[in-house]
C-alpha cells in the first residue's frame, strides 16, 4: 500500500537514493490559497543536515508542483508534487549489499520481495516522509481556513522527560531550539544526551506528543472508522514508531472510573463541555470538541555506527559497522512527521463527516 486516506488521500512515490521522491493528493478541497513559504518551512523542519544532531544529509528539500494548482489556489484536482534527491552517497552503503542490519527492514524486505535496495534502504527510508510532510502541509492548510491546529514536540528523549502536561508549556517554543521541545533547560539536556549518544556511534528513542486544538464534535465513528483507531494507524505507519496512546493512555489501565470519567457540565455558552479531558478529546471513537492529544513512542534507529553481529544474505555469521550519514535520534526530524499524519487524518474524517451528516 502506498496510499494514504480514503476521500483525502495521498499517494507517494520515490526512493532514498532514486532521482526523486514525490506524490499525488486526490481530495484536496479547491479554492485553498497555496501558501509555498508554509508548506516550505514544514519542509525544512523535516530535512537532513539541520543541525549538529542530525544526519549529515543536504538536501535542499524544495518542491515543484506538477499540477492541480492555478493562479496560486487548489482547483479540486489531483495535486502531483515532486521534490528531488540531489545528495545521495550511495557508495556509503555498499557494505550493506549482503548483510541485514538487525533491527532493519532489510531481512524482512528481502523476504517478502525476494530483492532489496540497499542504498539506504530503499521505500524503507525515512526520505519516504519527504512526500507526507507535503501532504499534511496542505491538509493543514485547509484545516487553518476550519480554525484547526496541530502541533506535536519532542516530550522524552532516553530517560529525559518533560514533566507535566501540553498545557503546561508554550509549544511555540518547541521550534527555539534543535530538539524541538518547548522548554529550554530540558531541551538542553535532550541535545546533550543525543550528542553523547551520536558520538558513541549510538543511537536513541523517545517520545513526541501532538495536541490538536480546535477540532469540532462528531469527527469518526463508532465501530470501524474510530477516530483514535485511524490516527494510531497513521502514526504507526512512520518508520521507527513503536508505540501510539491517546488521553491518559496506559495510565488510565491503574485507574477506576471515578477517577478518570470526564464529568459533563454546561459551557456557559448554552452548550455542553467536560469538566476534563482525561478521555484525551475523543469518546467512543467520536471526537468530542476538546483538545486531542496523543503520544507517539520511536525506538533508537537501526543503523548503528557501531560494530554488530549480524547474518549474510546465505545465513554466515559476520560483523557490521554501517557506514554513511545516519540520524542518532530522529525524534526532532519526526516532529512534522506527526504533525503531516494527524493533519491529513483529521481532515480526512472531517471529509467523511460532512458525507453523512448535511
């Protein structure tokens, strides 16, 4: 499958060291203003070569529409973009030719396929993400002209945890600093740890959390198509994720009803409100108008720049140091990941909605 969505929906093509990589959105409602700068600087929050955290990588990153764009708006049509590789080291990789990196894709690849692309791992790369941060920028375009948001920062790196909850930061902090959390002194320590680790030859996990504000009541439902179910599907779909949980989560699993039910009681504006949101703004796989906020686990990247034990291709014990530009932690870069998969998640269903409800 290398389709995401059912009435918006995104299409992507393209491999870590092929010419391009790029895609097609079918859905996207017309009349939306294209607003490259933003859709650019959700780019360049993806793209390699950042920061001294980061992988090595240039890439410019820049895309060139193909078409459903006239006169700088969306017409309703199928949106073809591309967005060209222009730094590939694939030299880099020749060593992997005939061995699995444990932990990679490579084995199980080679498996189903019966041939890989070794160069960086081919769809398996992380440069895949390149066509769905395009993607989750124009979801989040016409989710602006709805007065919806999304935004997601880095809450643990390793043991590092940012205590408390989204509520209890400015998240627009998170883009001050390389790791993309929003407080400075824990950021600090999160870069020094990833540093620590790049150095080594080491790689990290960790967690980043997405709020999403503004979403209205009625998004999802109730069987099949819950709206949590859909948004852990997207962001279990991004390389590396391990791990989805909404509202209190696993938390909640310690917990009795009375201590983690959202009592209902009047807005003050004649309608009706929670007095939490400890259900994390969705119930019975319908989203109920508060805030949605959710938390994505990534494990430490495969390709270590360290000496392994591994397998050739005909089964031989061997020894492996991956060589090349490889991210230690690639929670900063996955940031807008998150984000792109909320976003064309949400308006997806926002979509769906307004199919069985005039």
């Amino acid at each position: 499958m290398n389709t995401f969505g059912t009435l918006f929906r995104l299409t992507t093509f393209g491999e870590s060291h092929g010419p391009a990589v790029g895609g097609v959105v079918d859905g996207m409602p017309a009349g939306i203003e294209l607003d490259e700068d933003f859709i650019q600087q959700q780019l360049d929050r993806r793209r390699p070569g950042q920061s001294r955290l980061t992988t090595a990588r240039k890439e410019a990153d820049r895309v060139e529409w193909l078409s459903g764009v006239f006169e700088g708006k969306t017409t309703g049509q199928p949106i073809g973009f591309l967005v060209r590789n222009t730094n590939q080291h694939s030299s880099d990789y020749e060593n992997l030719r005939n061995v699995f990196r444990p932990s990679h894709a490579d084995f199980t690849y080679e498996q189903k396929f019966g041939l890989r692309d070794h160069r960086g791992g081919g769809r398996s790369s992380a440069r895949e993400t390149v066509s769905r941060v395009v993607g989750g920028a124009l979801a989040m375009l016409a989710l602006r002209q709805l007065g919806i948001s999304v935004t997601a920062y880095t809450q643990q790196v390793g043991d590092i945890v940012l205590p408390g909850t989204y509520a209890d930061y400015d998240l627009s902090l998170a883009e001050q600093n390389a790791v993309r959390c929003p407080d400075a002194a824990t950021a600090e320590r999160m870069a020094d740890l990833i540093w620590k680790v790049k150095g080594e030859g080491d790689t990290i996990g960790g967690v980043i959390a997405c709020v999403v504000k503004g979403c209205p009541v009625g998004l999802g439902a109730p069987a099949f198509g819950k709206l949590h179910a859909s948004l852990g599907a997207a962001m279990l779909s991004i390389n590396a994720v391990k791990g989805f949980e909404y509202g209190l989560g696993f938390a909640g699993a310690a917990q009795r009803g009375s201590e983690q039910n959202d009592v209902f009681v009047p807005d003050g504006r004649g309608g009706i409100t929670t007095r939490t949101n400890r259900s994390g703004g969705i119930q019975g796989g319908i989203s109920n108008g508060q805030d949605i906020y959710f938390r994505v686990a990534f494990k430490p990247v495969a390709t270590l720049l360290m000496e392994q034990e591994t397998v050739t291709q005909d089964g031989q014990p061997t020894l492996l140091k991956a060589r090349g530009r490889h991210d230690a932690c690639v929670l900063p870069r996955a940031v807008p990941v998150v984000e792109a998969m909320a976003a064309m998640t949400l308006l997806d269903h926002y979509l769906l909605n307004k199919t069985v409800r005039l």
